[in-house]
C-alpha cells in the first residue's frame, strides 16, 4: 500500500517554508524561501502580503521537481499572529502588513488595559488581565482610528489570507481567534467587550467563522491550482499560530511539557488540565489547540532577531556563505569566554517584552561595556540575555502553580549547540531537541493526518509522527554563576523599565 503525503506550509517571520511528509511523521522534502520586513520606524515593522504568496508558488515550483504534488493528500497551514492588514471585499491587500512584532498600537492596547469596566475585566481575565500590542484587537482599533477602514474592506490575519488563497474561504482559526482576538469559546466573541472599547464594527470586517484545528476548512479551489501548482480538491485543514503549531510538531502535548519554539522570537508554551489564570502570562486559553485543554504562553519578541541584527552591524556586507562561515567563528570565539561575558548584561526586550513584563515601551540596553570587551563579549551576552529572559519565563510558570517536567526545543535557534547549553545553564534545566527542527510544517503535517482520520486525536497523532534527536545536561559549575548573573539582569529591568515608559507620557504630551 503507497503511504500518503501531506504537505505543511510555515509562513514565517523571515520566510516561508514548505515540508511534505508522510502519514507516519517521515520527512520527504522541506524547503524555503524568505522575503524583506520593513521597519519604517521604531516599533513598526511591515511585510507586502503578495511577497508570501510568491515565496510559496516559487518554494512550491522546486518541491514539484523532486514530488509529485498531485499525490498529496492533504494540506495545512501555520502562520505568524497577529500579522494584520486590509483587504478589499475580493481579499486583494490594499496596505502592508503590520508584523506580529509591530507595536505602533501600545497607545491602543493601553486604552483597552486602563479601562475599568467588567465586561472589559471578565474578557481580559482569559488573557492574563492584559491585550498586547501585537494582537489583532489593538491593531484593528488602531486602522480603525487610523481611518483604514473604508465600507467593504476586511481585516485578515496572515493565516486566514493564506487559507482564503487556497480555498476561497473566509474563515478564521480558533487557535488565533482564542490566543489573539479576545474570542472565549464558552462566549464567542462578546459583543459588549467589543462596544465597550469603541469597536463594535468588528462583525463587518472580521471572519466570524471559525474552525477549530484540524477541521476541514475546504479544498483547493480550481484557481488556486492554476496559480500554485496543487491539485484541486485536496483538502486543506485548519492550522493555527506557526510557534502553537509547532507544538504538535515536536510531541509537546501533555501537562508538563514545556514545548520552546526557537526562532526570530522565543515562544514558550504548555498545556494544563485546568484553567491556570496568572498575571504575568498570556491566557489561560480554552482548547486553543487540543479539545478539553487549556494552553498558558510566554514569550520573547526579539530573540534570533538579536543574533540577525548583530551580524548586520558587524558584518554588513557580507554574502550568506560568508555570514555562515562568520557565523561559525562567532561560535568558537564566544565559548571560549567564561558565563557572563565578562561582566555585560542585556536586556533582550528590543521591540518590547511580551513575558512576564508585557510592556510595549521596553527597549534593548547593553550595560557594564568597557573599552577591554570586544564584539565576542556581545555576540555571547545576547545569548546570554535570551536565555535570561526564557528563565524570568519559566519561573513566572513555576509561581503560577505549574510544573514543567520536560522542555522540547525546536525551530533554527536548535541548530546553535553553544545557545542550547547556555540555556540549560542559565535555566538549570535538561533540554531536549526535537528530531524534526522545522516544527511548524511537521505540525501541520500532523494535524493533516489527524484530519484525514488517520489517528483518533491530534495529541495520538502527534506523540506517532515526532521524536526528540538528543538532550543538553546543566553544567553544574555554570549554573552557579549564572544565578548572579540573572539577578542582575533583573534589577536592570526593574531600574529601566520605567524610564523607558516615559516615551508613553512624552508621546501623549506631543499629541496635546
């Protein structure tokens, strides 16, 4: 009997990634191919929506040498979130998109979190009593005082555009909706919370349909397989959040299974049996991604980010052989220096912090510099900080009453051994990486098996098709010293965090 293929599709921050797999979780092919951001000013940052779909019709075009995608079975997709922009009433962009990242609605998400109403509390409650300025709520409320919102027009999410591509259908993603849009599955969208903070428009320009992951949200319609090369037909399953997704794609299903997505930004992850409502964490959110679930989230905006930026500045120029070989030297150089990379400490919140601080007025900071450190000092002194900030992370986890027994990390960040062992340094904590880097496309392969029927749940089809590859053991030694290290990193941001949110009340004073 010929095993089946599925296809994965990853529209991330840096590019696109397409993996083909089989039913049973074997990898057959994966490739990319990336597209520029635009950063116009500080806290924005922005994509041309069509860039993606080019990136997958040219990723599909090499894919199609090597497989034969009229014997797919299925397809899903994953997708950054909130990555937001409008469209007219044919789903043709008529802006840029604002990145997840993109913080230019803070004064919005300020708005919404100052507001003393209880049906803004009661909504707020299943967020961690906050909204982002990442999320879909504040950028909608900021195109809409933008005056972006013209009779017609649609907000999309750059999963659901994806999706209404493939399938002509509008439909929108419970993961997204339930961990972004302020969507309640007990409620549904409230229409009070929505009038309340000035948007009760919302009916008129986002999709009310909404799929729970590994529904069928149609097939490939006969325009789309003109374009792109699959057959029509195929099905194609709701997928959700790329970082949520990957979840599935690494085998994090269970309570106490901390899945560690690596990438531009760090994401962390875990399932609970009950609702766990903590102030510094995002959620709790009801069956996001698995039925009868609740998911809690941290997470760190500027992480693989940092290393891209280093490289820019240091190193400009350069081509992506000579970046790799840079690279390289990078990682020989800066493990030979001892844990705190002689006295500097970062602060990693360079677009904001998203966990536990959540606040969008957050910047980066490079303190204890003297004329005796070198650029290898930084280079380590990033990790360093990202590391930092994953351990602020899981203790937060820790406080709210939750045990983490096992961390799964994936995404490119794995591919860096001296970042893995830091990371076990600083948090004290064994960490497992999983056999399958690319946890987005082997995520959606996993909910297409599960949609085709092939398991009786996505957790079965999850734990069947991935494995973990090797594991990171603490260095005891290290461990120790990174303790004051972290301390430090700490105080700095108890000292400088409310300096830097004085750009809010300058900004307000400016606008009077």
């Amino acid at each position: 009997m010929k095993k089946k293929m599925v296809l994965g599709i990853d529209v991330g921050t840096q590019g696109l990634k397409i993996g083909v797999y089989t039913t049973e979780g074997n990898r057959i092919w994966v490739g990319g191919a990336g597209y520029p951001t635009r950063y116009p000013a500080p806290g924005q940052s922005e994509q041309d929506p069509n860039d993606w779909w080019e990136a997958c019709k040219r990723v599909l075009a090499k894919c199609q040498t090597e497989i034969d995608l009229k014997e797919l079975s299925a397809v899903s997709v994953c997708a950054t979130s909130s990555t937001v922009f409008v469209a007219d009433e044919n789903g043709r962009p008529v802006s840029h998109a604002m990145l997840w990242m993109d913080t230019r609605a803070a004064e919005e998400s300020d708005f919404i979190n100052e507001m003393n109403d209880p049906h803004v509390e009661d909504i707020l409650r299943y967020s961690g009593g906050k909204v982002s300025a990442e999320w879909m709520t504040p950028k909608t409320l900021w195109l809409k005082n933008q005056g972006k919102l013209k009779p017609g027009y649609k907000i999309f999410d750059q999963l659901d555009w994806f999706n209404y591509r493939l399938t002509g259908k509008w439909v929108s993603s419970l993961c997204n909706v339930t961990c972004k849009w302020n969507y309640l599955k007990s409620l549904g969208f409230s229409e009070s919370f929505f009038k309340t903070i000035g948007f009760k428009e919302y009916a008129d320009v986002w999709p009310l349909e909404v799929k729970a992951v590994g529904e069928q949200i149609g097939t490939i319609s006969l325009a789309a397989a003109k374009d792109i090369g699959l057959k029509e037909g195929i099905p194609v399953f709701q997928g959700g959040i790329d970082a949520h997704i990957g979840m599935l794609g690494i085998g994090a299903t269970l309570p106490g299974e901390m899945s560690l997505i690596m990438g531009t930004s760090f994401v962390h992850l875990v399932h609970t049996e009950e609702a766990v409502f903590h102030p510094g964490l995002w959620g709790p959110y009801q069956d996001a991604i698995l039925p009868d679930s609740w998911l809690i989230e941290g997470g760190q905006l500027t992480c693989g980010s940092l290393t891209t930026w280093f490289l820019e500045q240091f190193y400009p120029g350069k081509n992506s052989m000579e970046l790799q070989n840079v690279y390289n030297d990078l990682l020989i150089k800066a493990k030979d220096i001892e844990p705190g990379s002689n006295g500097l400490i970062i602060m990693d919140s360079w677009q904001g912090n998203r966990t536990p601080y959540r606040n969008s007025w957050a910047k980066g900071n490079i303190y204890g510099l003297t004329l005796a450190h070198t650029k290898f000092d930084i280079f380590r002194a990033i990790l360093e900080s990202v590391a930092y900030g994953t351990l602020n992370i899981i203790d937060c986890i820790k406080h709210a009453g939750v045990t983490i027994q096992r961390i799964i990390a994936s995404g490119g960040g794995t591919k860096n051994s001296l970042w893995l062992q830091i990371l076990s340094d600083v948090t004290g904590l064994p960490i497992e990486v999983a056999e399958e880097t690319e946890a987005g496309t082997k995520g959606c392969a996993v909910i297409s098996a599960y949609g085709l029927g092939l398991y009786s749940s996505l957790s079965e089809a999850s734990k069947k098709m991935t494995k973990t590859s090797g594991i990171y053991q603490t260095n005891r030694v290290s461990y120790e010293r990174y303790k004051r290290c972290f301390q430090n990193y700490i105080q700095l941001h108890e000292k400088l965090l409310p300096l830097m949110e004085e750009e809010k009340y300058m900004r307000k004073e400016v606008l009077m």
